[in-house]
C-alpha cells in the first residue's frame, strides 16, 4: 500500500466527522443565505446591511483592534521571557501571564462583567487611588469591555505559543547582536519577531476566528447596540426565527474570517517552498 | 549583563538596590491587578449575600447561595455530572480520530496537506449558530437532538482542531531516526508506532485531551441548540443564572468552570514542550 493512500485512509475518518457535523450543516446555512420564501435572491443580504452594518463594522474593528492588542502583548511577554536578565522577574511573569489562558469564555464573560461593572473592582480601586471620583465611575460593559474581555483570554494564549518558538531559537545570534552593543529592544524586533513570524501569526489567525464566532462575551458584556454579529444571528433567530437573514449574517462573518484564513495559507505556502 | 558604568554608578549610589525594580515591579504589579482583580471580584460575589453599587465591599458575607446551588433540589450538582460525562466522551471519540491523523499529516505525504490543516480550523472559523441550527434540525431527524450522543458529537467537531493540530505537532516533533532504528533491527510498522511513536507523543497527545476536555467543558453555543433543555451542561446554568440578574448563582456556576481550567494551566508544561509547541500548526 502507498504511504499516500495509507495517509488519506488515516486522515479520512476525522475529515469525514468535519464534513458531515460541519460543512454539510454550513452548506444548508449558505444556501440558506440566498433562500427567501422558496425562490433564490440577495434579498437576506440587502435586509441585512440595512439592518446590521454598523454591526459588522463594530465587529471588524473589535476583532482586529483586539488582535493588535494582542500581538503587542504576546509579543512583549515572550520577548521579557526570552531576553530578559533578571531571572526573578522572568519566573515572576512566566508564573503570572498564564492564568487567563484556559479560562472558558463564558467564565472570562462572567469574571470582567461583575470586575468592570459600575461598582466593580476596577471602578473601587481607582476611586480609592483617588484617580476618578465616585460620581465618574462608569461601567466599561460596552465596546471596551469586549476588547478587554478579548485580549485578556487571548493575549495568554499567544503569548504561550509565541515565547515557545521564542526558546527554542538560536541563542548564538543574540548573543552575538548583544556583544555588538544591540538594544534588547533592537534584538526583540530585528532578530527574534521576524524568526517566529509563522508562529505568531498562526495564534493571531487561531485568536481572529476564536473572537469571530464567540457568542457569550458579546451576549453577557454589550447586548446594547451597537454590538458584535454573533449577538445579532442569535437574536434574529430568538426572536423572528429569521433564518435568511442570520444565514446571510453568517455568511459575511465567514467571508471576513475567510480572508484572515487566506493570510495564514499564503504565508505557509511561502515558507515551505 | 548590565555594562560595567551603569552598575558600578547604581552601586556608588544605592548599595545592593537594583534600581530597575521600580519599573518592573509597577508593570508585574500591574499585571497581577489586571489577572487576580478579576478572579478576586469574582470569588467576592459567590459569598456576597448584598452588594450594591456605590459600596467597594459586599455588605453582607455568607454562603447561602452555595447551599441552593448545591441542595438535592437545586440542578448544579446533575449540570456538573453532565458536563464532565459529556466532556470524558467528547476526549474518547476526539482522540480516535485525531491520533491516526495526526500521525499521517506529520510522517506520510499528504496531497494538499495545508489545505488538510486548515479543513479543521472551519468549525473555529465560522460563527457556529447558523450551523448549529442546521445540525440541530439534522439530528431532530434522527433522534439525537437533546441526547448525550447528540451533544458528544458536536463537541468533537468543535475540539478536533485542537485535538489534530496539537497531535500533528507532536508526532512531528519525534525524532525520525528512533523510528527509523526500530524498524532497522526488525520492527513491523505497527509495532514501531506503538512501541516507539506513541509513547514519546504521549505528553502531546495528553495535552490535546486536555484542551479537548475544556474546550467541552466551555462549550456553550452547541450545547444550547443541540442540548438544551434535555442535557443540562454548566455552561447552561451559568448563562441563565446570568441573564436572570443572578450573579451570586452565575459566579458560583463560573468558579465550578475556573477549577479545572486553572489546574491545567498550572501543569500545562509538563505536557506541552517548547519543541512541540513551536511546531502547531506547521
């Protein structure tokens, strides 16, 4: 038997799982998209942008300003790891930076909710700082609070992937770029960031689609408008059972996700050739 | 390695100070605000019997909530049971499938192998209500919607990505020639993987239980459509204890989720190497 086709045998049972629980089921829900009482159109998607695009604007936006957060401080943590010399303060954060990482999102809804509420702990310790007074407390439970509840899931798990690839690179040309007199910092963005570029962009692309299709951050931190789409598929479906448009809905997400996932592949396909 | 100037100048003027804990202790104090503040108001609201706004403190302490929640009456205990049941068979069936595949997509040449890869990430990618709707409206048709069997499946094509990309990461992170070694003074193909390949994956694969484990456990949107109200999951509980207004119930239910989660973070390392690591999703 070929290595080829004893491959294909073994890989099949797990694809076939994904096609039939998934892409048949994502299939139906792309027909669906274009389906209106029997007959085909772009009817769904005309009833959607009128309804939803400052929703799919705001989503956008949240997700990739989250993703930059996220690769800034999953960058910065793997970074102190790997090049910092106080071996104190490296154990301290390496110690620290891990305990959002497996925290279900549900949880991470329910933890900053009650935590950046109008009388929650961040609002309490900065008026006992005596940086806001009690009358300017407000509740960060809008677009803020889903960015935060974002990168304080995610930034972690970046960070884990990232500060991996970080150790098991080769310490011979930063220390040769140390004894020259290069800045950590120099080194950081010139030597160590362009090394693990594949495996940083894998954990961005991983946490992109992670935060698309998370539901219970949106529902349980901003249900106010306006807010992210996976919010607005469950309500079109709650409350009109409108599955046209939140097949429509879904399919822009998809798009936006596809086009992400579209960066990883181009950029694996360049470095293994 | 500070130079020479810089620590001969901080020792004239402060003698075994390091002045650059100033910097370092604000951003890991910082930091820790930002990672236990949270966790700690959390903890708060689980025995705060009153708590309103503008007091920093519950007014009143004590634990009459945990009793609701866990009294023979109340349905935590049984959403618990589920949830861990559900979760132990998502693992099995998960792991059955990604093992051999993930053996193939690191050793045997695959045709299309990225595209392969990325076929496992879709059901991250694409927001899962529409399709979880679909499959809801499938499995009514064949009798799972509101089973374990029911719920089981759809959490194993959630996890699969994870299960197969860190097992291809894994296997692929075996050194080539120990294999080699045993097929050379005699081994079959089985017996090598068995012998050779599966234990030195092992700490891998063990790993990407655990994640599976979780990501189950986590699950929220899939157990809804798919689940509810037949298969009580403590997501479940957790979110309509929530939108209910009831934080005392919703914070116990989340602290229930935090044990495990936290656990394995603590002895993530153990199981995930850094040579492994550095190969997901490659």
């Amino acid at each position: 038997m070929s290595k080829r086709l004893l491959g294909l045998i073994l890989v099949l049972p797990a694809l076939a799982t994904i096609t039939l629980l998934f892409l048949v089921p994502l299939a139906a829900s792309i027909i669906g998209a274009f389906e209106i009482e029997g007959s085909y159109g772009l009817g769904n998607f005309d009833k959607a942008f009128a309804l939803y695009s400052q929703d799919i604007l705001f989503t956008v936006v949240i997700v990739s300003l989250s993703t930059a957060i996220i690769g800034l401080v999953a960058i910065a943590i793997g970074g102190y790891l790997t090049l910092g010399e106080n071996t104190l303060a490296v154990s301290i954060l390496r110690w620290l930076y891990r305990w959002p990482l497996f925290i279900p999102f549900i949880v991470v809804g329910q933890v900053l909710r009650t935590f950046l509420a109008k009388n929650g702990m961040m609002n309490n310790t900065l008026v006992s700082l005596g940086v806001i007074t009690p009358l300017e407390a407000t509740s960060f439970l809008d677009w803020r609070g889903i960015v935060i509840a974002f990168v304080w899931k995610q930034a972690p798990f970046v960070a884990l992937l990232v500060s991996g690839a970080m150790a098991s690179l080769d310490r011979g040309t930063i220390e040769a770029a140390r004894n020259l007199g290069a800045s950590r910092l120099r080194i950081l963005v010139e030597i160590v960031v362009p090394q693990v570029a594949t495996t940083l962009i894998v954990g961005l692309v991983l946490s992109f689609v992670t935060m698309m299709s998370v539901l219970s951050v949106p529902l349980m931190i901003n249900a106010q408008s306006p807010t992210m789409i996976t919010a607005d598929i469950a309500f079109r479906l709650n409350a009109y059972r409108d599955y046209g448009v939140a097949n429509a809905l879904g399919l822009i997400s998809l798009l936006i996700t596809a086009s992400v996932a579209w960066i990883y592949l181009k950029h694996n396909v360049r470095s293994q050739a | 390695m500070t130079s020479l100037a810089t620590t001969t100048a901080t020792a004239r003027r402060l003698p075994r100070i390091d002045l650059w804990w100033v910097p370092r202790g604000l951003v890991l104090g910082l930091l820790a605000f930002a990672i236990f503040g949270p966790l700690t108001n959390l903890v708060l609201w689980t025995v705060a019997e009153r708590w309103y706004f503008p007091h920093a403190l519950p007014l009143e302490y004590g634990f009459s909530y945990w009793q609701r929640v866990f009294s023979p009456r109340g349905n935590a205990m049984e959403s618990l049971a589920n949830s861990v049941f559900v979760a132990s068979l998502t693992v099995i069936v998960a792991l059955a499938l990604a093992v051999p595949a993930g053996y193939a997509l690191a050793r045997l040449r695959l045709p299309l192998r990225s595209l392969i890869l990325v076929a496992f990430l879709i059901p991250q990618a694409f927001p899962n209500l529409p399709v979880y709707v679909n499959i809801a409206r499938l499995f009514y048709g064949l009798g799972l919607n509101g089973t374990i069997p029911g719920v089981v499946l759809v959490h194993v094509t959630h996890g699969l990505v994870y299960a197969v990309w860190i097992a291809t990461a894994a296997f692929s992170a075996i050194d080539r020639e120990l294999e080699e070694a045993a097929r050379s003074i005699g081994a079959s193909a089985l017996r090598t993987f068995r012998d050779v390949t599966l234990p030195l994956a092992a700490p891998g694969l063990m790993a990407s239980a655990i994640f599976v484990f979780l990501e189950s456990l986590d699950e929220f949107t899939g157990s809804f459509f798919v689940g509810a109200p037949d298969v009580n999951l403590l997501p479940l509980l957790l979110y309509t204890a929530g939108a209910g207004g009831n934080y005392q119930i919703a914070s116990i239910t989340a602290l229930l989720l935090l044990v495990p989660s936290i656990g394995f973070m603590l002895v993530v390392e153990r199981f995930l190497k850094a040579d492994v690591l550095s190969r997901v999703g490659h």
